[in-house]
C-alpha cells in the first residue's frame, strides 16, 4: 500500500551551536541563491503562477531542525534533487540520510496524549492550542504539503473528522507565551517569531490522530515553521 506522507530526513554534523534556525535558513538560502538560482527559486520561494499577491507564495518543501552540534533538514518533495543542497552544506558531513513513510490508518487505540510544543508555535483561533484547533492546522498542513509535492490533497471527510476532533477534550494546559522576531535583510521588514511552548494533554477517542499527530513532528505545526517553529512531540499515557 502506497504510504500516505513521506519525509525526507538529512542530518548534518560540523554546526556551530552559536548559530539558530533563522541564520542557518538565511546562509543556506544565500548559498542556493549564488549556487544555483533556478534551485533556489523552486525551494525557497515556490509560487502559484496566478492569484493574490497573498494566496500565491506557497508552503516550502522543507523545514530546518537546529540543534547544538548539527543541523536537520526535512523534505516534503523527496524527489526533489539533493546536490544542490549538499552543495551548499558542502564543509558539513551527512549522518543521516532516509526516507521515512507514514500510514494515515491508525494502528493503536488511544483515550490520553499529551503534546509538547517544543519551539515556539503559533496557531490561529484561539490562544490555547484545543485539540480541534491543534488538529485543523495539522490536518490543513499535511494535505497542502500532499498536494504540493507528493500527488494530491488528503482523500478524507474533511467536516466529519473535524466534528470527531472537537470531541477531544483538552485536560491540562501548561504553555508559556515567548516574544522573539526577526528582521529580513532583503526587505527590512520584521516578523514575530513568537509563540508559545509547554505542554497540553488530551482525552478522548484519540487513535485516529495519533498518526497525523507523528507526521506534525516532521513538518511543525502552524505558522513559520520553515524556521524551526511549530516542532511536536506526542506520546500516549
């Protein structure tokens, strides 16, 4: 059965720990720029041929994941050639290498998760992350990402898995708002990289999103994760 997501995921060692998401994604974004513009064009700043101004950048195909000693890229489009961008990590070895592939069918039944928003994340409606808000950017997410790069959008009910979401109660809510921003260079413009970061669990019928749950750990949740927002850990309880 073919899989339902698929991420590339690469790791780099040789990362000075001084260095966060915004600087790395702004020095790789340079280099492919110089390197190879057509590359960049198509990685960094994808569009729609026609629309809004508004509605026509779309999502990129990857997030950035910056750790102390090295660096972590996920990919969306895994078919999209690598060399370019091993070119630009080009003084950084690979360690990690793979193509991960996840079913949407759950295979475990669940009634408690708890969530860990580990960077900043930002979601819209709302200033707690209830489940039915949290699941909606998820579920939105991972089929624009589909139908970008990967053949098409989720094949689901869209309305009644919303209405099986808001059945999902939120027990504990333990989240701390941070303010951080960040001023482009090209533009001069400046942008929030705030958020909130802690903890919330859940109870309910929860095994039918607990697989769109672990594919939010790889793509980030909510707004700007290209730059290493919106990262998830769930675990059951």
């Amino acid at each position: 059965m073919p899989a339902d997501f698929r991420v590339r995921v690469v790791r780099f060692t040789g990362h000075r720990s001084d260095l966060d998401a915004n600087i790395v994604r702004g020095k790789l974004g340079s280099q492919l720029r110089k390197l190879n513009p057509e590359f960049y064009s198509r990685f960094f700043a994808p569009e729609r041929a026609a629309g809004p101004s508004g509605l026509r950048n779309l999502p990129r195909p990857f997030v950035l994941r910056v750790r102390p000693t090295e660096c972590g890229i996920h990919l969306f489009d895994v078919e999209l050639p690598f060399a370019p961008i091993a070119e630009a990590f080009r003084q950084k070895e690979i360690v990690e290498d793979r193509v991960m592939e996840f079913s949407l069918i759950a295979a475990e039944t669940a009634s408690r998760a708890r969530v860990t928003f580990l960077t900043p994340t930002e979601l819209k409606r709302g200033p707690q992350p209830e489940f039915d808000i949290l699941f909606a950017h998820i579920r939105d997410r991972i089929s624009t990402l589909r139908a970008l790069y990967q053949g098409g959008p989720l094949d689901i009910d869209f309305k009644a898995i919303a209405e099986r979401a808001s059945q999902i109660k939120m027990t504990r809510c333990e989240i701390q708002h941070v303010a951080a921003e960040r001023t482009s260079r090209a533009t001069g413009q400046t942008h929030s990289l705030g958020g909130f970061r802690g903890v919330a669990e859940y109870e309910g019928d929860l095994g039918e999103f607990l697989p769109y749950l672990e594919i939010a750990r790889w793509t980030g949740v909510g707004r700007q994760t290209v730059w290493g927002k919106g990262e998830i850990a769930c675990e059951t309880f």
